[in-house]
C-alpha cells in the first residue's frame, strides 16, 4: 500500500489538484482495497468526495479521460440538461488541465534555469546527458572522461 503513489498517472495528480483548486472542499482519491470488493463496477477505483458531507459526489474509472472526469463534475454543477452549460464546462475542464500543466512545465524551466545561473562548474548533468558551460551535448555521463 506504500506504492500505491508510484502507480498513479501524473493526469491524475494534476485532475486531484485541479479538483482540491475548483472546491477546497472536494478531493480526489483512490478507493480503498478492501471497499472494492463491494462495488458493483469494480473499475471505478477512484472517487470524488466532499468533506463537508463527508459523502462521496461520484465515482470515476481509472481509464477514463481525467478532461472526462472533471467535465462531469462541472456539469454536475448546472442544471439538468444544459447542452451549452455541459460543452462549457468540458472545454473549461480541457483549459484547467492544460494551465495546469503549462504552470508545472514553467516551474520546471524556472528551476533549470536558476539552476544553470548558479552552476560555477564547467561541466554539469541533467537528465543523465553532460553539458559544458557553453550548452554543448557531451554525451550520456558514462561517455565523458574527467
């Protein structure tokens, strides 16, 4: 049970984020083991749950389209039947993954980067590659010789 962390798709970290930032009050998280065993739909291992209620607002598949599971959510938001108010918030769900992941992306780039000012060394590795101080690829590590 202390990997299960290991096995969960980064979409699904991002959509728990995404979630927890729509309604502080919502969160993402996976069905424990031995209640699913009492689920009729066995592949609906992750769940929506307020804990304000403390009640759970949906189940979703671990297959589904996180876009799929959060456009669900949102909708469930509107009243029934709102054909505008489902295509909405579907195209919402898509932009909030996608900020999301834009705003990790950038946060990776701003870390290389500070790291790459800092560095007073010639040679530095990232991603297993050797780079000089002028960006030159020198080859995985194991093909440079100090």
């Amino acid at each position: 049970m202390s990997d299960v962390h290991a096995w969960v798709s980064q979409e699904f970290e991002r959509l728990a984020r995404v979630i927890n930032d729509y309604d502080e009050h919502l969160f993402l998280e996976m069905v424990p083991f031995n209640q699913i065993q009492n689920l009729t739909d066995k592949s609906k291992v992750f769940r929506i749950v307020d804990d304000r209620t403390n009640s759970i607002v949906l189940y979703a598949d671990s297959l589904a389209n996180p876009k799929d599971i959060l456009a669900r959510l949102w909708s469930m938001d509107l009243k029934h039947g709102d054909v505008i108010g489902r295509l909405d918030a579907a195209n919402n769900a898509e932009k909030a993954l996608n900020l999301s992941k834009e705003l990790e992306q950038r946060e990776a780039e701003m870390d290389f980067s500070a790291f790459i000012i800092k560095n007073t060394k010639s040679r530095w590795e990232h991603q297993g590659k050797i780079y000089d101080d002028e960006f030159r690829n020198l080859g995985p590590k194991t093909t440079v010789i100090d």
